[in-house]
C-alpha cells in the first residue's frame, strides 16, 4: 500500500506535480495487478484537487471515505 497525504500538495509541485499525477495515475491502474495499492489523502476528491481525471475516477472506483471535524464543538 502506498500512501499519500495532502495530495494535492505534492500534485501541484511546480517542478514534479504533472509527473506524480502521471505516476499516481499509472499505479493506481496496474497496481491491482500486482496487489499493490494506492491511498491519497485530500479535503475532497474534485478534479482541481487531483489534477487528472483518470486518476479520480480510478480513486473513486474503490473505496472513499469521507470524515468531517466540526471548527468548533
């Protein structure tokens, strides 16, 4: 399992930002293959944030978990 946090963070990286949504796009297709998966970890999963809508509609397909804190209690 490969594990990114604040994806949208390393996804607009002006110098590395295209070639890890390629990358992440890439494994998250041929992973499965191999049994190896991929988790990112973002505020939401909208097309702005993630930069490639293959890699969004791939991250969609499996699980999505949504989990909100309140700003105060």
């Amino acid at each position: 399992m490969v594990t990114i946090d604040e994806f949208p963070i390393a996804a607009n990286d002006p110098e590395h930002g295209d070639e890890i949504v390629k990358l992440c796009a890439l494994l998250s297709k041929s992973g499965r293959k191999s049994n190896v998966g991929l988790r990112l970890l973002l505020q939401s999963p909208l097309l702005e944030e993630m930069r490639s809508n293959v890699l969004r509609g791939q991250v969609r397909s499996g699980q999505v978990w949504v989990g909100r804190v309140a700003e105060s209690l």
